[in-house]
DNA sequence: CTAGGGTTAG
C-alpha cells in the first residue's frame, strides 16, 4: 500500500515535471522539442493536454491546438479556456465565439477572454455588448479589459467614463487609464493623472518613463526613472531604448552596463540600440555574447543587415536561424523588395506557412513599389484579414499607376478609413493633376470628423499651389496655424510655393522668415517662386544669402536660379551659374538644367549654340529641352530647326496638343499654311485630342472649374451669358484681347 | 494549463 502510493506519488511528480517542461520549450519557441517530450509521456492528465494546446497557440500553430482540443479525452473548463485563449493569440475572433458560445460552463477567465478578443481586433462594440451582459460586475479583471480596449483605441473619454464608474477599482485599473494619457503622447494629462494616484508600482513608473521617452522629453524620462523605487528589467529597458532611439547609444550602453540583472529582452534592447545606429559590427558583438537568444534577437539582427543593404549576411542568419518565424522571414522579405530583387521576395513568402498581416502587408508594397499592380492586387483578393496598411497601401499603389478611379473604389469600399487613408488618395488626386477632386476630398474628409495631419495639409496645399486658388490657399494657412503644423517643414514649404505660385511672393517670403529652422527645401521653394514671379536678381540675391547662411545648393537649386535667369533674360549670370554649378559644386546637370540653359541661348538669338549643347548632352534630352528648343524656334522663326525639334518632342509627348499647336504657330507665323494643314491632318492621324480648355475662378473661398465643354454643368449657361457681358464691358473700355493665336488654335 | 496594465523585432 504504502509503496503504491510513493508510486503514484512519483508518478505525479513525473507529469508534473513533464507539463513544466512542455510549458517552458513552448515559451522559448522551441516547440518540436516540446512535442517530443509530450508524445513520450506515457500517462497524460488534462494539464498536459492543455499545456500543449496552450504551446501550439502560442507559436502561432492555432490547427493543431484546435485537434489537440478535439482529441483530449477529458476537457476541463481551463481546456476551454486555453482553446479560447489560444484563438485570441491568433486572432480568431469568429473561432474563439463560437466555442464560448458552446462551452458547458463559464468562469471570469472565459468572460473576459472572449471580451479581450474582441478589443483586440478593433470590435470594441462587441466587447461592450458582452459585457452588459457578464454576470459578476464586482471583479474589475473585465472592466480593466475594456478600459484597455478603449484607449488602445483613441477612445479615451470612454474609458474614463467606465473607470469612474467602476464599483471596486484595483491598481491596474489605474495603470490602464495612465497607460491611455502616456501611449497616446498626452503627457500633461498623464503627469497629473500619475500625481493623484494613492498608490503606484512599478508598471506606473514605467508607464511616465516610457510616456517621455515617447514625447522625445530624455530629461523627464531619466528624472523619473531615477526616481523609481525599485527599477525592474522593463524600467532599464524601457530606458536604454529611450536613449537608443534618439541615437545616444553611448548613454545607452553605460546603461545596458549598469544594469543589475539582463534577461533576453535587455541583450535584444542593446541590439536593436546598435542596429538603429547602424554599428552592425557592436550588435553582432552583442548577439554574440549574449547567453540564449529569441527569435526576437535574430529578427533584430537581420533586419539590421536589411537596413545596410548588406542582404548576404540576412540571408545567412535567416538560414542560421534555428526556428524561423514570420517576423524574420518578412525582414527579409523587405530587404530583397528594397534592392528590387522581386523574385527572391516572393520565393520566400511562398514557403511561409503562417503568414500574418504585416508580411502580406510587405509582399503588397513591394509590388506596389514595382509598378506591379495586378500581382499586389491578386495577393490583396487572397488576405482574409486586411488591416489600414493593406488597404492604404493598394490605394497609393493605384495613385502612383495614374488609375486614380481604381485608388477611388478600393476608398470607398473601405468600412473605415483612418488618416493615412484619406492622404493616399488626396496625394494620389494632387500628384495625378486632379487638383479639383484633392479639394473636394479635403474637405470630405473633414465632414467624416478626421482630423488632417501635415501631410494632408502639405497635399491640399499643393493643390491650391497648381490651381492658384490664393483664397482657398490662405483659409488653409490659417488651418495649418490653428492645427498647430506651422513649423512642420513639409506643411511650410507647400505654403511658400503655394504663395508663390499665386503670385504672391511677398507671402511667401513672409512664412519663409516666420519659420524657425528652415531647411534646403525651403530656400529652393522660394527661389523657383522668386523665379517664377520674374524676380531673376531677387532669385539669385536669395541663392548667395543661402550660400552665406552655410547652406549647400542641390540641383534643385540650381534648376529654380537658372530658370529665374532664364524668364528674366539675365543671359550672362544664367551662363555663369551653370558653370559654377558643374565646376565649383561638382553637380551633374539634368535635363531641366540643359532646359533652361537652352531657353537662354534661345532667348539670347543664340540658337545654334543651343542646338549644339543639346547635341552634345551626356545625357539624355527629354521634353523639357526639347520644348525649349521648339519655344526658341518660333521667337526666331527657325522653321528648319523648329521641325527637327518638334519631331524629337513628339516622341515624348505624341499626344500633347500644346506642342502641335506651337509647331503650327512657327508654320503659320512664316506663312508656310500648307505645313499648318499637314499638323493638323498628323494630329488627326495620331488621334491627338483637344485638351478642354480649363479655367477656375474662387468665389466665396470655394474653387469653380469651368471646362471649354463643360455645357453639362449646371448654371453654364448662366455663366456664360455673365461672361459675355463682361467681355462686352471689357471691350467698351478699351480691351481687344489678342485672338492671333486663338485663331491658329482649330477645335 | 486559461484573463486585465509596462520592455525588445515587424
């Protein structure tokens, strides 16, 4: 008897130990190992069962758990719960319902894990329905949940709103609510909110600490993680990558030192430290040394050799790497998508067997960024769950093809947008020419209740800029102020060319001296404005103050002062600057350099010498030049030269009407009609269009576009009869409009 | 063996 007992003492202890073991190999990933220590055990209790259940979830193996679930010959409620659990880790909302739904019994655990389930994926309704409906309110485990839900959501009121209304309120209830003020960079609210707890530990300290480091407030950081009681792993590591992100990796290291006790997350934080700051060598020395490694450790390593191109060396970790997961394989993925190596991408992600969102995401854009619509697109129809990226990205990806009406679809099929959505397709109308609908979306998406960020104001901005709509333009300089973007300097250098593309170089100049620190953007966005307006000496005075304030020129630069020279005859300094370009900067030119080079010699009567500098380019002319060339032809009615350059034009721009038009107005002007008539009968033949005659007035800070066959429009016809009465007027003063070239101009 | 707040990679 008492042997037998020592027996199944024994025993129990035996499967106690092997339930132990199975738990820990899956923590540390190493799950074949931990199957093989569970098909060996001999006699299995429900603990082992879910044990195992439990490693297969959480290594991303949600089938097999759900066969083990199936298999099990006796369930418990914590195999339920495990089995929920384990869809949760997976994001199975659907699967994890479907069991609470049939499970005998419930506890706390599956309430709230089904709760957990839904915040998690953004269901927050859901959430809130189940828990109307939980039984025990008394237990703040649920209530912590949907705190955490809200907040991870923007949705801090309603957080609030529940914390005040809780009938017991632990400590983490507390810490969810600061974790809302510190995550979502509200540190004034958060500093107060920290100040009023009547208790605090360790995770409320770490949570101020991590709010500063994320506001980019080094100082606060380090002053309140001096001052935590007792600092755990996470207060140094939280810390440390503070110091690393804002690239002191000195003081980061002197940390990583001082630190009493490391674990892997420590060594993998020194890591990504060196990788952010490229010292590929220090953070191989590190992996090196470090005790075990994660997979998070590998990840880090070879996305840092991702970053420095040096693709070789990722591959070979990648093959090193003992258990290779999603992350790792999606980092290299990336790199070979960086360096255009499409088929390398692609081999890998199809032998990925467990493909999350975020490596799905990456296939896409590297498709995208290929031009490879169609591919991105066959993959986009095959994702089963589609975050904001996915969607965004097959938006700016259409956008940057031109099919802005497909860009439109996927936009409006989306059940919900966020900001990044509204830019893509606002950036997508603007850098497409369609500057009428960027508008119409801006203010759109105001309608919606979202808020623009820089970059929608830096697009809307550009759209005004090439509609020259000064009014709409100034109604969002002051948004821009109001929205607290007027020192961001995408925002400000869209309003300087805004201003100056409106004519109005003095505003421009105004928000480029309002500005803080303005960058090189910024001073060539005002000299190609100066350049614009005919201000060449002004242009050019800009360009040596820029030189004295220590700023080097581009050949950004360079193309908006040579074109100030160019529209304001300054002939000699135009020639002299594209000089000093090439020999005193060691700049290359590009074609728009050459196009206005060969615009000034044209001006100049200089036109063999322009023939022969685009000759002997050492790179290829495109349409700029050559329109160039075609421009200075007609002013000095060159008609020979003028054919030649019309026909290299056409092979850029075979369907630009304005080009033909110019070619027949060197033809009409030399008398040549018959060549008049043989432009027309080419365009004919080429199926060249006439371009509707476009225009647009502002009234009441609203743009009207007005197309030449645009009788569709409502109130056209009471326009035209407004306009006609005003030319009629403009003519009784004195104004005869030249109709020479609108005569030329056949429809 | 199952749940709520804080760290490292994407």
């Amino acid at each position: 008897m008492r042997s037998k007992l020592k027996s199944i003492g024994e025993n129990g202890s035996l499967v106690f130990n092997h339930n132990m073991k199975i738990t820990q190999l899956g923590k540390s990933g190493r799950i074949e190992e931990a199957i093989k220590v569970f098909k060996q055990m001999t006699n299995r209790n429900t603990v082992t069962w879910n044990s195992m259940i439990s490693v297969y979830a959480k290594n991303s193996r949600i089938s097999d758990a759900r066969r083990l679930f199936d298999r099990m010959p006796l369930k418990n409620l914590v195999s339920w719960n495990t089995m929920i659990s384990g869809y949760l880790h997976n994001d199975k909302v659907q699967e994890a319902y479907e069991l609470f739904v049939r499970m005998p019994e419930r506890d706390l655990f599956s309430w709230n894990l089904m709760i957990t389930c839904y915040t998690r994926n953004g269901q927050l309704e859901n959430a809130r329905s189940l828990f109307v409906q939980l039984p025990d309110k008394g237990n703040p485990v649920c209530w912590n949940s949907m705190i955490a839900g809200y907040t991870k959501n923007q949705r801090l009121e309603e957080a609030r709103r529940l914390f005040d209304a809780m009938p017991v309120k632990d400590l983490v209830s507390w810490n969810s609510i600061l974790a809302g003020y510190t995550q979502n960079e509200e540190m004034g609210l958060g500093l107060k909110f920290f100040n009023d707890m009547v208790e605090r530990d360790v995770v409320s300290w770490n949570l101020m600490v991590d709010g500063f480091v994320r506001v980019g407030d080094l100082d606060s950081a380090l002053h309140f993680f001096q001052r935590i009681p007792n600092p755990n792993v996470i207060s140094w590591v939280t810390m440390l990558s503070g110091y690393a992100k804002n690239g002191q990796i000195t003081k980061a290291r002197v940390l990583f030192d001082q630190m009493p006790e490391r674990n892997v997350v420590s060594w993998n934080a020194m890591i990504a430290a060196y990788v952010q700051n490229c010292q590929l060598d220090e953070a191989i020395r590190v992996f090196t040394e470090m005790p075990e490694r994660n997979s998070v450790s590998w990840t880090t390593m070879i996305n840092g050799y991702v970053r420095i191109g040096k693709l070789d060396e990722a591959r070979d970790l990648l093959n090193m790497m003992p258990y290779k997961n999603v992350a790792a394989q999606t980092a290299m993925i990336f790199g070979y998508i960086q360096c255009m190596r499409m088929d390398e991408a692609r081999e890998i992600f199809d032998q990925i067997s467990s493909r999350d969102v975020v490596c799905w995401n990456t296939m896409i854009a590297g498709y995208a960024q290929s031009k490879r619509m169609d591919e991105a697109n066959r993959l986009f129809k095959q994702m089963l769950k589609k975050d904001f990226v996915s969607w965004n990205t097959m938006i700016a990806g259409y956008a940057q093809e031109g099919k802005m009406d497909k860009a439109l679809r996927l936009f409006e099929e989306m059940m919900e947008r966020n900001v990044v959505s509204w830019n893509s397709l606002i950036a997508g109308f603007t850098q497409n020419g369609l500057y009428m609908d960027a508008l119409r979306h801006f203010f759109f998406m105001g309608k919606e209740g979202k808020k623009p960020d820089q970059s929608t104001f830096a697009c809307g901005l550009s759209a005004c800029a090439n509609l020259a709509a000064l009014q709409v333009g100034k109604q969002f300089h002051h948004l821009v102020v109001k929205s607290g973007y007027g020192n961001d300097l995408f925002v400000v250098n869209a309003l300087i060319t805004m201003y100056a593309k409106c004519g109005r170089i003095s505003s421009a100049d105004q928000v480029f001296k309002d500005t803080d620190a303005v960058d090189i953007v910024s001073w060539n966005s005002l000299i190609a404005g100066y350049a614009l307006n005919g201000y060449g000496k002004e242009a050019i005075q800009l360009f040596q103050e820029m030189e004295k304030n220590g700023v080097h020129p581009d050949l950004v630069t360079f193309v908006g002062v040579l074109s100030a020279c160019s529209h304001s005859g300054l002939i000699d300094q135009g020639l002299k600057l594209f000089k000093c370009m090439t020999e005193e900067y060691s700049i290359e030119p590009v074609a728009e350099h050459y196009a206005c080079i060969v615009d000034l010699l044209g001006r100049a009567g200089k036109l063999e010498e322009a023939y022969q500098l685009v000759k002997g380019m050492p790179i290829k002319a495109n349409a700029g030049t050559w329109g160039a060339l075609l421009g200075a032809c007609r002013i000095h009615k060159n008609l020979e030269l003028g054919k030649f350059a019309a026909e290299k034009l056409f092979q850029f721009e075979p369907h630009k009407n304005s080009n033909y038009v110019l070619l027949s107005n060197i033809h009409a002007e030399t008398g040549s009609w018959n060549e008049v008539e043989e432009v027309r009968m080419l365009m004919k033949e080429r199926g060249v269009e006439k371009q509707p005659g476009c225009s647009w007035i502002e009234v009441k800070n609203q743009v009207h576009a007005f197309f030449s066959d645009d009788s569709a429009k409502p109130k056209t016809a009471a326009i035209c009869k407004t306009l006609m009465t005003l030319t009629a007027e403009m003519r009784n003063r004195g104004y005869m409009p030249d109709i020479k070239s609108s005569l030329l101009d056949y429809r």
